[in-house]
C-alpha cells in the first residue's frame, strides 16, 4: 500500500522527519507500526490531522459509496 503525505504552508519551517516509510503488511490479529516526528521550527501553530482521503469530499464520496451499495445489498434481500 502506497499512502501519499502531503501539506502546504507559507513561510512555514515545518516538516516530516522522513521522506518515506515503509510498512509490512499487516493481517487481522497482528499489528504494524513507524514512528514519524513532525518539527514545527516556526512561531506559527500547525494544524494536522491524519486522513484516510486527500479531501473531504473524497471521503463523502466514499461513504455515499458505500451506503448506496450497501441499501442495494439490503434491497436483494
């Protein structure tokens, strides 16, 4: 699985520790983890949040997906 990171600022000296990370896969029952430090070396507050989807109308494109396909599910029933 290939997960982009991405961010914009002005001015801002703000960064990721690493420029990839790599996971083995991971089954049910097991866990996989990585640690990434971000260094905010500005007067600037930063804001993040860690997102399944580059937007979020991405993820409200998804979710109607997903309640649409399962009402056609509930509707063969």
């Amino acid at each position: 699985m290939y997960i982009s990171v991405t961010g914009a600022a002005q001015d801002a000296a703000v960064r990721l520790d690493k420029s990839s990370l790599e996971i083995e896969d991971t089954y049910i029952s097991l866990a996989s983890q990585r640690i990434v430090a971000i260094s905010n070396r500005s007067d600037v507050i930063a804001h993040f949040r860690w997102t399944r989807f580059a937007t979020s109308a991405d993820e409200e494109r998804q979710k109607l997906t997903y309640v649409t396909s399962r009402n056609n599910i509930f509707k063969l029933m």
